[in-house]
C-alpha cells in the first residue's frame, strides 16, 4: 500500500470549460464538463469517484435535463478558450469529455462531440479529443458511432463480476453490468479501457476478480487497456490504493493473456 497521504475529494467544476490540467494520461487537457455546476449527474455511484458521491445518480436524461449546459453554451465556451490559447501560443494537448458526472447522458451529446471536432480542427488541429466514460450508455449505437468521432474514447471497466460493480460502481436502477460488456465488445476493438484498482472495503485486486476482470478484457478485445488506482481522495474513506508493483502484475497479465497494450499510471 502507498505510504504517502491520498488528498480530500475535490469540488465540483464550475462552468463548461475547465483547465488546463496536467494529467497523467492526457497531458495538457482542457476538460469539457456538460454536466451541471450545482450537483453530480451520473449513472454510477462509485466509491473511489474523486468528486465524491454522486448527489443525482440516473441514467434518465429527463430527470436532469434542465440544469444541463446547452449545446450552444458548450460551443461557444469552447470556441472562446481555443481562441484564447490559439492567440496566446498554448494549444492543449488534449479536448477531454469529463467532469461532474457521465458526459454521455446528456441528450445532446452526439450534436456536441460533432462540434467538438469541428472547433478543434479549426483552432488546435494537432490536440486530440478524449473522454473519460463510464460505459453505461455504450450499448446504444448512436453512442457508440459518435464515440468513435473521438481519438480516445476511454471507457471504464473495474471489475469482472456483476457483485463486484454493483459494491464498487454503485449504478442507477436500469444500468446492467452486461449491457456494459456487450456494448465495449461492439466496440469493435475500437475502446480504450480504463480499471481502477483498489483494496479496502471493497477489493477487485484478488485474483479471483482479475481472473474475471481478464477474461472480459479479452472478450472486449481493447485498442489499449489504462491501469491506475486513487491519486486523489475518494468518496469512501475506507477504500485504499494499490502499490505500484501490482498494477504492472495486473498489466503483464493483461499483455500476455489477450495482446492488447497495457500501461500504469500511477
């Protein structure tokens, strides 16, 4: 276990447009946050989410659906930072979907990724476009087609069983484990896959539950497979990271046991 002290969770953006932030696999990302200032919308509840616990957890767009930027807000708070960074000579490296909850929820998410990679072309051609996902919306094609619009779609799978994501992911009523699965396998190997593992309260570093983890890794057939635990403080106090040495057991594991390229970030 890390010695070092995690930190306290971290407040909720405010405003679309946040960054830029160093990150740890994305470089200079400017974060895109189409969910509302005032309170978390997600359609999980995860113990470790660096925001805290999820304070409107639905998949249901219509419960939400009036505190949500529009897409014209989120195209001109754009549009007006990459003018900015364009003048000033400090182009991000990355566009990134993520923030106050699930970005993909939002009605108008597919309209908004098509200006995303519009406004990009014209201000930052050589920035990538990313988002930090957490899967529960990737069974839907519409989703997925638009997902592929992005150089990086990452998209979360933690766990191998449906126990274990329920303890962990805590999801909203209507959110099924295998509809996830399915959906990132249709991705066609398209996917970028993001695990975080953590020991504590709950565990999905027993090679019990990477043994299951594994094998839906190799069902899901991803581009690249993202391994990390908690850098910042999470929502539930009682869970713990992982040393650095069993992520890369987890990731040679991943290499070997499906081919995909696995890296640490940690």
């Amino acid at each position: 276990m890390r010695t070092e002290t995690i930190r306290e969770t971290i407040p909720l953006q405010q405003g679309v447009i946040y960054g830029p932030v160093q990150s740890r696999r994305l470089g200079l990302s400017l974060g895109l946050n189409i969910c509302p200032d005032e309170i978390k919308v997600c359609s999980l509840n995860c113990r470790y989410c660096q925001y805290s616990w999820t304070g409107m957890l639905s998949a249901r767009p219509e419960m939400f659906a009036r505190f949500l930027p529009s897409r014209e807000e989120v195209r001109l708070a754009l549009e007006a930072q990459l003018q900015e960074l364009k003048q000033a000579g400090t182009p991000p490296d990355t566009l990134t979907f993520s923030g106050n909850g699930e970005a993909t929820i939002h009605p108008e998410f597919p309209f908004i990724v098509e200006d995303v990679v519009k406004l990009r072309d014209r201000y930052a051609p050589d920035c990538r476009t990313a988002i930090l996902s957490n899967s529960t919306t990737v069974h839907r094609e519409e989703i997925r087609n638009i997902l592929r619009l992005l150089d990086d779609p990452i998209l979360k799978l933690d766990v191998g069983c449906e126990e274990t994501f329920i303890k962990l992911n805590g999801p909203a009523r209507g959110v099924r484990f295998r509809d996830i699965v399915e959906g990132l396998t249709l991705m066609n190997g398209d996917a970028v896959l993001q695990a975080l593992f953590v020991t504590g309260r709950v565990d999905n570093t027993t090679e019990e539950e990477v043994d299951a983890w594994l094998a839906l890794v190799k069902e899901i057939n991803p581009r690249q497979v993202q391994i990390y635990t908690l850098d910042r403080g999470p929502a539930d106090r009682d869970l713990r990271p992982v040393l650095k040495t069993v992520l890369e057991t987890i990731a040679r594991r991943v290499r070997r046991a499906t081919g995909s390229e696995a890296h640490v970030f940690a």
